[in-house]
C-alpha cells in the first residue's frame, strides 16, 4: 500500500501517561509514516512537530474540538507550531445530529470556524462517530444533510468502523465522498455496538480491502478506541497488515 500510515494518538493515551515521546518513538520504530495528534502531551505545537520529524515522521494531523467563536483565535494560536495542517474537529454531541435544525446550526458553527481556519492556511475536518449514521434525518443519515450543509473546503476525515456501525457501508461511503475523504480512519471489530472491544485491522468483520480499493485519501489512519489485547501490540499488527495490502 502506498498510502502513508499514520496512529491516532489517542489510541495509546495510556500508554502516553508515562510520557508521549516513547510512544512516538516506538511508532517510529514499527515503520508508521506519521502521528496525527490528540494534544501535544508536555510539549507545545512547535516542539511537538519538530519531535515527530526528528524521528523521520509527519504529523498528518491534528484532532481538536469544536472552539465556540469567542475562543477560536486564541485556540488557534495553540495549533500555530505545526504549521499548516489538517486540523479535524473530533466530536460533536449526539443531540446536534438529532434533527434537521440542529444539523444545520452545527453546520452553521463549522463554516463559520472554517473561515478563521482557511485564514491560518490550515483545513479543517469532521470526524464521525455512529450516531451521525444512525439518527435519520427524511429517510437519510443526518451525516448525508450535514456535509451537505458544510463549506465544500471541509473535508471528511471518514471513520471506518464507526460508518458500519452506524449502520451504512463505509467502501460505499469512502467512493461517495471521493476525494473529499481525504483522511480515513482504519480500525476493526465487531461493528455491533459502540461499547464493543476493537481488534487489529483484519481481525474483524470489516472490509477493510474493499474500503483501501475505494480510497482516495492522503492518510490511512489507526485507530483504537479499546482493545482487550495490548494495544501496542493491535496496532503494530494493523500497521503489518496494512503495510501488505
């Protein structure tokens, strides 16, 4: 596969307890093309960046949330030291995909953040969860309304697992969003629920070939929420298997 891979950091924020640069430096070992940030452990922005490409990485991105407008210059500032990059809004609540006003007033609150974003010649995403899927806005997934409803530089940083959790295809979702998918997240596992334990890439149910087939993204991303096995241990395993594909 020649897309580069990437491990959301999130995934080993136990492992981070103890300090961030071994976990970074031990991805560096397995091979992983870059890290794509959850905060910056002890560092800030600019150490961060400099750490990760010290060690022959990029940082693919960076997972934040949503600031409410009075707060979004000053947050913006934080990000500034890694330059520019894909700055990806992690989460939204539940309840603003619970109807067709509430998607458009997050909507609303997405583009006007995207513009404070575009001016620090960054991009901004949206990452899923299930529920963005499962709430049915006319017969559609809310997410469907959502990005309708979002500035076309927003870009998609699709979630996987959480797509066929929430009850769509995510091969169809991946080739439906195009290019506009421009970062995947890559994890397995049941599928069933959100609560169910994760797997290494290839060890669950989903269609993870069909899903790479389909893709256009710049970065191919683990991700773990919970594992009953190791952690280190799955995502080396989901490094080796799709490093294969």
């Amino acid at each position: 596969m020649t897309t580069p891979l990437s491990v959301q950091l999130y995934t080993l924020r136990e492992e981070a307890k103890s300090g961030i640069k071994p976990v970074i430096e031990k991805l560096a070992r397995i091979g992983f093309d870059g890290v794509e940030a959850a905060g910056f452990g002890d560092m800030d922005a600019s150490a961060f960046k400099n750490f990760v490409e010290s060690l022959g990485m990029k940082v693919s991105g960076s997972h934040i949330g949503l600031p409410s407008m009075d707060e979004a210059e000053s947050f913006l500032d934080t990000q500034t030291g890694l330059g520019p990059t894909d700055l990806i809004v992690a989460f939204l609540p539940p309840d603003q995909f619970s109807s067709e006003d509430e998607v458009k007033r997050a909507a609303d609150k997405m583009n006007n953040f995207n513009q404070l974003v575009c001016e620090r010649d960054c991009t901004l995403g949206y990452h899923n969860h299930w529920f963005e899927f499962s709430s049915l806005i006319s017969g559609n997934p809310a997410y469907t309304l959502f990005f309708n409803l979002l500035d076309d530089s927003i870009f998609a940083e699709l979630d996987t697992y959480w797509a066929q959790t929430g009850g769509v295809d995510p091969a169809s979702t991946v080739s439906q969003l195009g290019k506009r998918a421009k970062l995947l997240h890559i994890k397995d596992g049941p599928a069933d629920n959100h609560e169910s334990s994760m797997v290494a890439a290839g060890e669950g149910s989903i269609n993870i070939p069909a899903i790479l087939q389909c893709s256009q993204a710049d970065w191919h991303i683990v991700e773990l929420d919970q594992c009953d096995t190791d952690m280190f241990t799955a995502v080396k395993k989901s490094y080796s298997y799709l490093r294969a594909r």
